[in-house]
C-alpha cells in the first residue's frame, strides 16, 4: 500500500505531501490544480522516464519520494540488488537536476533506475492518461489471465529447465566435434600434467611459510638466541633481576602485608619471562639451516605458479580444472553412449515440456473465454459499446518454447460498431484505456478462480481520470467499480466527477493558490463535512448552494 507521496519543485508543485489509506483514495480539484503531476510523480517513481522540463522554474532540482509498505516480492527485490531493508516500509526517492542529471535513493541507499522498475510490478500499476501501453504488453496481459485462471507455470517451468539444460548439453557436445578431437591431445597433457604434481590444497601457503624460515635460518636463530640471553642466560638478564627484585620485595611484604601484591605481580612477570624463555630457546633449537630442503621448496613452488598461471589463481581451481578436462577426456572417449544417453534425456525433457506447455494452453484458453465476456459486460457498463475478446495463440515450435509456456496472449477491442477487432495498443483514448483497465481489474478480482500458486499482483491501482468522456449512471457505475476494487487492494483515482468521488474510502482535494508571485499547491485530506463541501463544488461549480449540499450528502450516503 502507498502510504504517503511527497513532490518537491516539481513542475508547478513547490511542495506538497500526500497521505493515502486503505481502499479507494479519490484526487479532486480544479482544472490544473496539479493533481495529474502527482500521478506523474509516482509513475517517475516506479522507473518512468525523466525529464529537465519537470523541474520547476528557478529551481536546481525536483525531488519527488513515497512510502510503500513493504511485501516479501519487493524485499527479494531490494535483497538481489544488494539494498537493505527498512523496517516493514520502502521508501523511494528520485532527484532530478536541472543540468539533466538524477539521482535515485531506495531507503536512502543509492540505487538506479533499472532497480525502481524491477520493483514496481511489486508496489503499483499506474495507468495515466499518457502511459503507452508498455507496462501492460503481452507480458503483462498473460500474467492477468493467469491470475484470473488460476493457473500455475510452476510445473511447465520446471519442464523448460530440464528441456533446455539437456539441449544445450547435447549441443556443447556435437557443436564443433572436430575440433574437440584435436583438443584431445592437449587435455591429456594438461591432465597428465595437473595429476603428476599431486597437489595439496593449502599446500602453497604452507610451503611459503617454511621457505621464510629456511631462507633467514642464520637471522632468525641468532634474534632467538640474542632475546633468549637478554631474557635468561646473560648476566643481566631480565629474569635475574626480577628475581632479585623478588626476594627485595618478599623480605618488605614480611614486615608490611601492603606489597603482598607486589610480590605476587613480580612472580607473575618472572614466570611469564621464564615461558617466553623457553619458548624462544626451543626455537632456535628447531632452525636448522638447510640448503637442500630451501632448494626443494623453492622447485615446488615454482611448479605450483606455473600451474597456477596455466589453469587456475589457487590450488583448488587447479584441481577444479583438471577434473573438468577428465570429464571431457570421458565424454569423447565414451562419446557414443554418453550421445545416446543425451538424445533419450532430451526427448523425454521435449515431451515433457509439451504435455505441460498443452494442459497450460487448455487452462488459458478456458480462462480466456470466461475473462472476455465478463470484462466486455464490465468494459460495456462503463458508457463503452465495445466488443472484447482474449486470444490465446500457440507456437509450437522449440524456438518459442518459454519457461511460461508456449502461449502469445493478447487482448483485443472493437470500440465501435463495425470496426473489427484491434489490439488494445491501438485504442486512442487514455480515458478508454483507462476504464478498458478498470474493467478488466474489476473482472480479475471478482472472478478469478483460486490460484494454485500466487500470482504476482500490483499492491496498489493508480487510475488517472478515469472518467474522460462519461458521466451520469455510468459515472456512478465506474464509481462502484473502483469501491470494488478497492476492497481488495489500495486504488488511487483522479476525477472530476462527483458521482465517483462521492464513493471514495478517503477523499483528497488539490487545491493551488498564489503567494507572492508564485503557484502553490496544497493537498488536503477531507473530513465528511468537508468532503460533503467538495462533492456539491463539483456538483454546482464554484458556488456551493444548500441544494448542491444536500445532493452531494445525499449521494455519499448512498455510496455508502
């Protein structure tokens, strides 16, 4: 759900802040109020295209931001592109700068573009006047009717991996088979070559470390020796003199119980120099300088970077790699059966993938007979006459073979009687597209069938004046729609009309005025009384009559 949108300098706006709430959230105003810029906002915010033109005059920078509560799609989202979650809230900011430049924030963390378009099917659709069609194509017309179908591709996706994984195997194998034979020989060497050096992970680090103290074998034994004589054995070592500090002290602590501590430290200290002793003796007693195992080091070293050069950065990816040449050494050598093998695996996986993409293409097209004609009732309650259909058109063939199945589905509309049927990128008006939209969410939501798996929905439905061209009964029956609607996710809609601002869950005014020269905007969220107040403007026009107020209360109340 939208929880809240902020717009800073943005075209006519200087600031404003919108708070939304559950169910339908009705944007009402005067004509250029800016309440279609907030829209447009909220369509930057979901990755639309950027402009310099939307900056306001004067001003270095527009920023538009909102608030969505979060859903696990949108945290997997944010999780894959490296983002940290914020609570159970996303927040999105996008700058634009006059200069052509932006920037985008997602929970004040650095972001792009491409990460607000991967997150938007997941937090809104919105459908503006100006929009093309391109966050609904094919794409997005498939998810619909699977939606409202039910249907789950779980089982044709699975059916896809196991197919296209043994093709591309198959085809690794007889791809280029010639030049694998005379690749042969030098697999063998390098085989024989990585298995005849036998090596040990770890082995290089630790071959290091022991040519460190072969090489310095003289400086090391005599810095030992040395610190061991000015710890232990020299005439004035550190632990002679603590140990004659010692019986100094002891004697004091016999007359004054107040350096017992003392004695105790002093004792602690002789017996760790006494460990430290030790140790550095045991040391220099183990060095021994040996010029044979230095030179012996130093070979196999020399043959674990030259390997390492050849096949891999350490010791294991060098291991790595020889097992990859054994395998390929097996597959030639073994070529005809493991070709056998490949074929039989592949045929079962294309017959697999067949008999699941088939029962999918029933499901759909079941599911398209039953969309189109309740979305064209929909579609025709909505002061349309439109004829509505949803084909569903199968290529067969493996080169359109796709993890969702076979399937092209598209959606097609005559709005005229006598004009054939067209794909709905081609229909002209924004009003209609938006009330073809309408409709078909509306059908989705109240007819669609219990999904097997949950199909990804849009949280939040944004629908810009959507009442272009209308008025009347079918005013008040897209008003119901939307109150539909918004019973089962968050819809946000721009009007004129009071007939369906008279249904909203919560009503919100754009309202702008001049302040020293300059536009403001304010957006104010409704109370009934004043709701009552914006429904009768809307009804009777600038001047609000007792009339007008007591239709608009009567027309709320009814909506209710």
């Amino acid at each position: 759900m939208l929880v809240e949108l902020r717009a800073e300098n943005y075209a006519v706006i200087d600031y404003a802040i919108a708070t939304f709430g559950p169910g339908l959230n009705l944007l009402t105003g005067e004509t250029g109020a800016g309440k279609s810029i907030l829209v447009d906002a909220l369509t930057l915010l979901m990755g639309g295209k950027a402009s310099t033109d939307m900056v306001r005059h004067g001003a270095e920078k527009a920023i538009v931001s909102c608030v969505f509560e979060s859903t696990p799609g949108a945290e997997a989202v944010l999780e894959g592109n490296g983002i940290d979650a914020d609570g159970n809230d996303i927040i999105l900011r996008r700058e634009i700068l006059a200069n052509g430049k932006g920037r985008v924030f997602v929970n004040n963390q650095p972001a792009t573009v491409a990460v607000l378009r991967q997150l938007a099917p997941e937090l809104a659709l919105v459908h503006a006047q100006s929009e093309t069609l391109a966050s609904f194509d094919q794409a997005q017309q498939r998810l619909l009717l699977d939606r409202f179908g039910g249907i789950s591709t779980d089982g044709v996706a699975a059916a896809y991996t196991r197919w296209h994984e043994a093709a591309a195997r198959l085809k690794d194998l007889l791809q280029g088979e010639q030049d694998r034979l005379r690749m042969v020989d030098l697999w063998s060497y390098q085989k024989k070559e990585i298995d005849a050096a036998q090596l040990e992970s770890g082995e290089d680090e630790a071959l290091a470390t022991e040519k460190r103290v072969l090489a310095n074998a003289e400086k090391l034994y005599a810095a030992a020796m040395s610190a061991f004589e000015q710890l232990y054995e020299g005439e004035s070592s550190a632990e002679g003199a603590l140990r004659a500090a010692l019986r100094n002290v002891e004697e004091l602590a016999r007359y004054d119980g107040s350096f017992q501590d003392a004695a105790q430290q002093l004792a602690a200290a002789r017996a760790a120099v006494d460990d430290v002793s030790a140790t550095l003796r045991d040391y220099a007693e183990g060095i021994h300088a040996s010029p044979e195992r230095l030179a012996e080091i130093e070979d196999r070293l020399a043959l674990i970077d030259r390997l390492k050069r050849k096949y891999g950065h350490t010791i294991d990816e060098v291991a790595a790699y020889g097992a990859e040449v054994t395998r390929k050494l097996a597959e030639v050598e073994d070529r005809d059966e493991v070709l056998e093998e490949l074929r039989k695996a592949l045929d079962a996986a294309r017959k697999s993938y067949c008999a699941a993409a088939h029962a999918v293409t029933e499901d759909r097209k079941a599911a398209a007979t039953k969309l189109a004609k309740l979305a064209e009732r929909q579609i025709n309650s909505l002061a349309m006459k439109a004829r509505f259909e949803v084909v569903v058109s199968t290529v067969e063939t493996e080169a359109a073979w796709a993890p969702h199945g076979w399937d092209n589905v598209e959606y097609r509309i005559a709005t005229n009687p006598g004009e054939p049927l067209k794909p709905l990128n081609e229909i002209a008006s924004g009003g209609e597209m938006s009330r073809v939209m309408l409709a078909l969410k509306v059908s989705v939501e109240e007819g669609a069938a219990k999904p097997k798996t949950k199909v990804p929905t849009p949280r939040t439905l944004v629908f810009d004046e959507i009442d272009i061209g209308i008025g009347g009964s079918a005013a008040e029956a897209v008003g119901q729609k939307l109150k539909a609607l918004g019973r089962g996710q968050q819809v946000l809609c721009v009007t004129h009309l009071p007939q369906i601002a008279a249904f909203a869950s919560q009503h919100l005014v754009v309202e702008k005025h001049e302040e020293r020269g300059r536009t403001k905007t304010q957006i104010r969220v409704l109370d009934d009384q004043a709701r009552t107040q914006e429904v009768a403007r809307m009804l009777s026009g600038a001047k609000v009559t007792d009339t007008s107020l007591q239709h608009a209360a009567q027309m709320i109340a009814a909506s209710r």
